[in-house]
C-alpha cells in the first residue's frame, strides 16, 4: 500500500497533536476540525478502509475510539459525539490509510446529517436486507 501522510504521523516524522498511543493505534488532533477537539484514531498497520483492514485492526481501532471519544466528551463537555468512517472518495474519504473521525456535537450546532427522505418501496427492504446477509462474510 501506499504511504500516506498518516504514516508520517505514525513515525513521528511530521507533528501532530498526539492525544493516544499504543502500540496499534494512534489518535490525533484533525488539523481541518469540524469542531475543537475533533480527533481521528487510526490503526497504525496500513489499510486503505474497511474494506481491507484486518480483523486485529479493526478491534484495535475500536478500542481505541472508546477510549478516546470518552475522553472528548467529557473535555469538549459534547452533547454527543459521531463517530464517522469514510470509505472511498464517494463517501469523502480523501486520507486512503483507515481513520476514524471522532467529532463534538451540540445542540443547535448547526451541523447537518444525513438526508432522511429515502424509502424502500414494497418488498424492497425484504430484498435487499435478504442480499446482504448473502454477502457477509
Ligand atoms: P477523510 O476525508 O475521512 O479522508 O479525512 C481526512 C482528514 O485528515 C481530514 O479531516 C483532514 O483535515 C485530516 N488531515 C489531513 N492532514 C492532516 C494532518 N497532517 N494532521 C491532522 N489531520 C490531518
């Protein structure tokens, strides 16, 4: 895989704001936050996202954001947190070496979410709820 600016980060070879280290995972401030004390954890072993992250990243990862998001929130005093991954650049994801984003919510922040004015039509979740479960792996 290809080196990212994440790895960098992961060498130390450029600064960041290091909030955690072990040695699987590393979290850090974002350096474009959508709010102060957004964060990104990634697993230092390199994956493009997950879809090609290794099971032991994966639960490195995740025991990682638990530990951090906590940490966020009771220093932000957040209202809530969203924990979001970006898979591939049509769902934003501009950094290809896996990272979770871990950002501060309030309320009447302002800050959009999804869209909800989706919906299935007759049969239409049946169907592909059916498919899914055929593709898990
Ligand atoms: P994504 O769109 O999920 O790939 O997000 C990549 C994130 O990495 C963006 O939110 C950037 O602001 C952040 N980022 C890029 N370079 C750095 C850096 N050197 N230090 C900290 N965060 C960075």
């Amino acid at each position: 895989m290809e080196d990212t600016i994440f790895g960098k980060i992961i060498r130390h070879e450029i600064p960041s704001h290091i909030i955690y280290e072990d040695s699987d995972t590393l979290a850090f401030l974002d350096i474009k936050p959508i709010s102060a004390g957004h964060t990104l954890v990634l697993p230092k072993k390199a994956s493009r996202n997950l879809f090609d992250i290794n099971e032991e990243s994966a639960a490195a990862l995740m025991r990682t954001i638990r530990i951090v998001t906590k940490a966020v929130k009771a220093v932000t005093n957040a209202d809530g947190i969203n924990v979001s991954i970006n898979n591939e650049s049509a769902a934003g994801q501009i950094i290809f070496h896996t990272h979770a984003h871990i950002i501060p919510r309030f309320k009447e922040d302002g800050l959009k979410n999804w869209n909800r004015d989706f919906s299935y039509k007759d049969g239409e979740a049946i169907d592909i709820a059916e498919k899914i479960r055929r593709n898990l792996l």
